[in-house]
C-alpha cells in the first residue's frame, strides 16, 4: 500500500506486524474497530516466520521461533484461525556416554517405554518416580495457571490462591529451581534435561536468586495447560499467515513497508508518524498498540528506553540430505531426533558453560538442543525432497550471551558453530557434515544467528528473544490491569515484552485488545 492511503484516522494504528500485533488486529477489527498495522518490513510476521534460506532449495524453514506451546486454543478459536498443531510422540532424547558405552534417556513413546529407559540408565525407578511426581506437580500448576494469561492480571496472592499448591508455589515462585532438581533428583543427566526449560534465551545459573531461570522454567511447562511443545504444521510462517488473514478479513488495514518512527499522544488521541521509502507521512489514532520492544516504544514516545536484557542463544537452521546414524545403536534416529535432542546438557556441564559464559568466554562444551520438524511435518519440504529422504534440523544453543560476540561476531559465530557441531558428532556414528545438503551453488545448508544477528534482524534489543527479562504471570508496582499499560493511557505495549509476553503466545495482543475493548469509549 502507498503513504498516501494511510492518512486519516483509525480506532487503532498497531506498530508492528508481528505475531502478537497481528492478533490485535484481528481482534479489534472484529469488534468493528478500524484498524491499521504498520509494519517496515516488506512482510508480516516479525520472528514467527517462514522462509526458504537456502538458495535454489525448497525447504521452508520456521527460520527464528520454530514450536509452539503458549498459543492459548481460546484465541486459534476466537479469530477461527485456519492453523493445525501436530504433537510429537517422542519429548526428548539425551545421548551420554557411561563406562565407555554409547547410552541415553528417551522420555516418550509411551509411559512404560519411557520407565525402562529410566532404569536402564540408572539402574533403579528412583529417577522414574521423581520425574513423574515432580511433572505430575507442575502438570496441576500449569491447568491452573495457564487460563490466567488470556484474563486480567492476578495479584499475587490471587494466583497463589488458584495454584492452590504451597510446594509447587514454592519450588517455582519462592526459591531458585535448582533447589529442586537437586533435592529431586540424583542423576546428573536427569538432572540437566529437567534444568534446561529454565535455561532456554536465559543467560542464567540453576541457583541465580533473581529467579530469572524459574520465571522461564515457568513459561515453559504452563503453555497449554499441559506443557507440551508442538510442532506447526505448515511451518511458523502458517501461524501468521492464518492470523494476517484473519485481521484481513475483519477489515485490518495492513501496511507492510511502512516504518513508525514516532508517536506522538495526549492520552485520548495520538499521532503517528512512519516512514516508507517514499518519504514520510503521518496517520491519527485513539489507541496505538506497539508491537515491537520496550526501547523502540520509548523511542518512539520520546520516553528514556530500559536497559535491554542480552539474549543468549545460537540459532542455528539446516537441511540435511538423511539422518545421522547415532553411536547409541538401541535408538532409531528418527524418534531420537522427532523429540528434543540434548546435547552437553548434563547439569554439570550447563553450569560449567554459564561459569565459563559469565567469565566472557565461550564454553568449551556450549550446550544446545535439536529437533527435525520434518519428521512430524514432511509439508514444509518440497515432495521431491521428501521422497528423496531430507530433513530439517534446527538447533538451539543456550549459554552464548550478546557480550561474547562484542569483539568480532562473525569469528565467533564461527568459532562457536563448529564447537556446538563438535559436541554432536561426539555422539553420532558419521560427522554431520557428511549429512548436510548444499544449496544450488554448492555451499552446505547450514545458516546461524547470534543474538547480535537477531538484533540487526529483528530489532531484538540485545538480541533477547523475549524482548526483556520475563516477567511474574500476576500484577507488580506498575503492570496496569492488562500488563500491557503504559504511562501513556491510550498507548499500550502488545509485544513479547509486555508482562505474560515472551514466546510465540499472541497472549500480549489479545490483551492489549481487550483493554482497548473494555476501556473507556471501548
């Protein structure tokens, strides 16, 4: 669309095409809002996207965020979004080697499957029974605090009371989370695969007493009321194609290309001024919602920006021409890597890489997690592909803060690549190299990105893929009702950052919408 066809005024201008500002969108435009989105790039979808990175190949990748667990079914339901989630029948594989044998822990395929890969690996049901007891707790917590997100914001004591579970409220409210997998479990693998949903974009240690792991350990077994992370079929890029033309059929204007650089309001009205390549223009509002992050919305009201919080992963995306065979001859490649693959996540070595991260080094053994989204999705691969055999892997890499790429970011970034891949070949029975497919020019399929790659990207400040640090699910000194207020009444922040933000969710846009709605005139 042109500069021109933006002026006027709009119940409400959303900055950002995002996931979450797509949702408010179609939220409010179902409600006979008028409503414009403007996005800079020339594409909707902010990092819930899907793209063919690999030249000449057609592989569509979810190329940033990539599983889906905190989308609430109430919003998929309320826009009636056309967009399918598939389970995965495997949670995660965990390769270790123990007395010089090639080993590891699978947790799926059924519970009496997954009780004798306990045993094997131990030795006892120990272990087996305190993963049930201790996921039976956060599986009550979740169906209780799950449904809380799409509501007003709890106080604190409101939420306790509806966890109604003074250990679970402690464990993972009130004192550092490696607290309890310590007194819980005495297997250091067991140990590290529990640890990770803590660690995941969170530069933090299993004691850290700002509790910073805990809330992210939180964020990660409520989604759903189950905890369970599925795979989008189609790719991420079929979420926000399905929500962008759900806020186009309710009557969303979306303007792509279209840069907001500055928003200007009293507190009943506001102007907002974008930027496209033909120069600049200027659009009326009663209520603006800002997608984007908490330093751009402070940029573009004038406000002084918050520190940003560094993210602290590798992202790293490939196509590969078959599976490697693994070293641990008693698990199929095919389930190990349908699941979460664990690598050099013991919970030694996690807080051996975050000593080693905190000090500014790269971690000797960085850990990362894997998955192939193509075993339970063969859709996002062009049918030739499929039948020939390739697959998709994406890894994620914890422990790597933005500082540590400061001096020379593409060195590191390389440097850190071929380390992270080193760890995995330690428990494959052929290099992955062998395995990685090449483009139409013949270079391998294999792309990363650091957080300060993210930034640059996706104006992720630091590279944080949750914008800041993640906050408490209930109200704090300032959060408003919605956790979406700002100190401008009629501007309202509907991105990761918001309080209940982070994560694929559309959770801070359907509550941006909804204070918007029940507001006053609304």
């Amino acid at each position: 669309m042109s500069a021109h066809e933006t002026h006027g005024t709009y119940d409400a201008v959303i900055v950002g095409g995002g996931h979450n500002g797509l949702v408010a969108a179609a939220y409010l435009a179902r409600a006979g809002r008028s409503v414009l989105v403007l996005e800079r790039l020339d594409h909707t979808g902010g990092a819930a996207v899907s793209t063919r990175p690999f030249a000449g190949v057609d592989a569509r990748l979810s190329r940033y965020s990539y599983l889906v667990s905190l989308l609430p079914r109430k919003i998929v339901q309320d826009l009636g979004l056309d967009f399918r989630l598939r389970t995965r029948t495997i949670s995660s594989y965990t390769p270790v080697e123990r007395d010089g044998v090639p080993t590891g822990l699978l947790v799926g395929g059924g519970e009496e499957r997954t009780r004798e890969a306990f045993a094997r690996l131990t030795g006892s049901e120990r272990e087996w029974e305190a993963w049930q007891r201790f996921y039976g707790m956060t599986g009550r917590l979740a169906r209780r605090v799950f449904p809380t997100l799409t509501e007003p914001l709890p106080t604190r004591e409101e939420l306790r009371r509806r966890v109604d579970d003074e250990e679970a409220w402690r464990i993972l409210f009130e004192e550092p989370i490696g607290v309890a997998v310590e007194d819980r479990f005495a297997d250091d693998l067991v140990r590290g695969v529990v640890l990770t949903d803590a660690l995941i974009g969170t530069f933090a240690d299993a004691h850290d007493p700002s509790l910073a792991q805990n809330r992210c350990f939180l964020y990660h077994v409520i989604g759903g009321g189950t905890g369970d992370w599925d795979v989008p079929v189609g790719g991420m890029g079929a979420l926000t194609d399905a929500l962008a033309a759900a806020a186009h059929r309710a009557g969303a204007v979306i303007a792509t290309g279209h840069e907001a650089v500055r928003v200007a309001s009293d507190g009943r009205s506001a102007e907002v001024t974008y930027r496209t390549r033909n120069g600049e223009g200027t659009v009326g509002a009663r209520h603006v919602l800002v997608g984007a992050s908490p330093q751009a919305l402070a940029t573009l009201t004038g406000d002084t920006p918050p520190e940003p919080a560094e993210g602290a992963q590798l992202k790293v995306n490939m196509l590969l021409e078959r599976l490697p065979r693994l070293r641990d001859t008693s698990v199929d490649p095919r389930e190990a890597f349908s699941g979460t693959f664990h690598i050099a996540e013991g919970y030694e070595q996690l807080a051996t890489a975050h000593a080693r991260a905190a000090a500014g080094e790269l971690p000797a053994a960085p850990p990362s997690e894997i998955y192939c989204h193509s075993l339970t999705d063969p859709t996002i691969l062009a049918p030739d592909l499929v039948e020939r055999g390739y697959q998709t892997l994406t890894l994620f890499g914890l422990h790597t803060p933005a500082r540590l790429f400061a001096r020379d970011n593409d060195a590191v970034r390389d440097e850190l690549l071929k380390s992270t891949l080193a760890q995995l070949d330690a428990h494959l029975a052929e290099p992955l190299a062998d395995c990685l497919a090449t483009d139409a020019e013949g270079r391998p399929c294999i792309e990363a990105k650091t957080p300060l790659d993210l930034e640059r990207d996706l104006r992720l400040p630091g590279g944080n893929i949750f914008h800041r640090t993640l906050s408490w699910p209930y109200a704090q000194e300032g959060t408003g009702r919605w956790g979406v207020e700002t100190r401008h009444a009629n501007v309202l922040l509907c991105g990761a950052g918001a309080v209940r933000g982070g994560g694929v969710s559309g959770v801070p846009g359907h509550n941006a919408a909804m204070a918007v709605l029940e507001g006053p005139g609304g």
